[in-house]
C-alpha cells in the first residue's frame, strides 16, 4: 500500500471524552488505518481490550501493520459496524468505551482506483468493502431517473437532483457511464455559473452514501452500541456532513428521555429505560490550528454522551 498520510480527527478530543484509563475495554468501530486506534491503547495499557471494526480488507490488512505491537490485545473484525452486538456477544466483550469516527479514510479518497474522489480518474466503484456487489457504477447505469434524483436528493442533499439525473440517464442512452471523470464532466456541463464546490460534490456523497448504505447502518448500530455500552462508558462520534449529525443527535435525545409516550398521556405507560446523558449540548469541532494541518477535519463534529 501506498504510505497515505493519516492524521486522526480530533484526537485529543476523542481521548479526553472516552475517559479510557490502564485496563478499559473500548470499541473502535471505524479503525481506518489506526490511527485513533495506537493512540487509544496507550492509553489502556496492557491489561486493556480494544475490539476494531473494518470492512475495508485493505486498510485492515495495513492498520495490523502498525498495530502489531499490541495484536495480542486486539481483536480484529473485519465486519460492518452494523455486526456490533453479534461479535461484542460473541467475544464476551464489555464496552466501557466506544468510538465512531465516520466517513472516509486516506486510501478512499487519494486511491483513484477506488472511485471516490472527483478530482483523479478511476471507476465508479465507492465501495468500502470489495465484497458487496453494488457500484456507483451500478448505480448510475441501471437505475430510473426517478430513483436516481431521489437518491441524490435524499443523501445529497443536492437540490438539482432532478436535472442531474435527467442528463445522467440521457449521457448513458449513448453509452455506459464508468469512470469518476466521466460522471464528474456530465454534472459539471449540466450545473453552470461559478460554483464554491465542484457542482458533482454532493451527487458522489449521495451515490457513496448509498452504496454503502451508510445511514440505515448507523442508525442500527447506535442502537446496538448504546445498549451494549457500560453503565458510565462513554460514547464518541464524529460525523462529517449535516445527515450523519442529524443521526448522532437524535439517537443521544432519544435515549436520554425519561419517557417516550405521546404528549396526550397524562400517565407514563411505555416503561422506557433512560441510557444516556448527553455530554456535548453543542458539537465540538476542530480548532483552526487542526483544520490548517489537516484540511479534512473542516467539517467534523464530534458528540459525546455517557451510559446510565
């Protein structure tokens, strides 16, 4: 592998919030190449767990690279995330500390081979994990034009989805759409006047985000994490873009209700168990001395919350 560079977000945040100590068992659910991951095991010392998740074959492969001086602490899976509660159960596992760093990771964005970024030449491929059968590519050339707007709009948030679409399926009419660059000069010659972003920014994160089916697994797998967590563990996300946040959050606001039933209910009949204290009533985000270093940490918000 090519040697990406890799700097965590936020870090000394995501250190100070997991209140890690020599002997926790933490759960990194997003490892990427590691790097959040070394620095939580110095902390937690030898007689400390860390359970990781990766689907990408790849960046596994590289972060048990620079984890190998701890592998004897580490219990690798290479699984969704989404699988949390099946391996937590399966290893006996007891979360006192849990991480979620989402989005992408150095070898998705600078690999052009693996079709996520705009800016280099490759396939249409966007997949996390090689393993799954759908591609952007897919996507793009076999889907409706009604489907494919709605896919743009809803994980886009792009307000010209309709027009993208339309000229997408006119573009493959002529012939099969393959390339990021290809797709990137349809959408550009289609979205004219001076632009702060490249016009098909939003389309590719919609078309990532469906691949992977990114939403739908984070919303189970906070349900999962949240339940599993200790009481008094803590829980870390980071989130990159306003859909992910808006997840983050609602989940912290619903297991930190005392009650769910409707407002109408004078009496409390739902027997719902609070789980949480919210710890963040605001986000944190980078400081600009971050961001300079580490263009990619711009958008980030980190939440925190702590088991009951």
């Amino acid at each position: 592998m090519k040697n990406y560079s890799h700097i965590p977000v936020l870090l000394t945040e995501c250190l100070d919030h997991l209140k890690l100590s020599n002997g926790t068992q933490v759960i990194d659910c997003t490892l990427g190449l590691g790097g959040h991951s070394l620095e939580i095991l110095k902390k937690i010392g030898k007689k400390g767990k860390l359970m990781v998740f990766e689907q990408d074959g790849v960046n596994l492969k590289e972060a048990k690279k620079r984890l190998a001086k701890y592998e004897k602490q580490i219990i690798f899976v290479h699984d969704n995330f989404e699988n949390i509660k099946k391996h937590v159960k399966k290893h006996k596992f007891k979360p006192e500390a849990i991480l979620f760093d989402l989005g992408l990771s150095s070898p998705h964005i600078d690999n052009p081979e693996r079709g996520f970024a705009i800016k280099d030449d490759g396939p249409l491929d966007m997949r996390f994990d090689k393993r799954i059968s759908i591609t952007a590519e897919k996507v793009v050339n076999k889907t409706s034009e009604k489907e494919l707007a709605n896919i743009i709009f809803h994980y886009g948030e792009e307000k010209r989805s309709r027009i993208i679409a339309r000229k997408i399926v006119e573009s493959r009419k002529e012939k099969p759409i393959k390339t990021t660059h290809e797709l990137a000069e349809i959408i550009k010659n289609t979205i004219k006047g001076p632009a702060r972003i490249h016009p098909a920014k939003l389309t590719f994160q919609a078309l990532r985000i469906y691949v992977n089916r990114e939403l739908e697994v984070l919303e189970s797998a906070l349900d999962e994490a949240i339940k599993l967590l200790v009481p008094g563990g803590h829980i870390v996300v980071i989130s990159y873009h306003s859909l992910e946040d808006r997840i983050v959050k609602r989940k912290f606001r619903y297991y930190a209700q005392d009650c769910i039933c409707p407002k109408e209910l004078h009496i409390c009949q739902c027997n719902f168990k609070k789980r949480l204290y919210i710890l963040t009533k605001r986000p944190i985000i980078p400081l600009g001395i971050e961001v300079e270093s580490n263009p990619r940490a711009r958008s980030a918000k980190l939440r925190v919350a702590k088991a009951i």
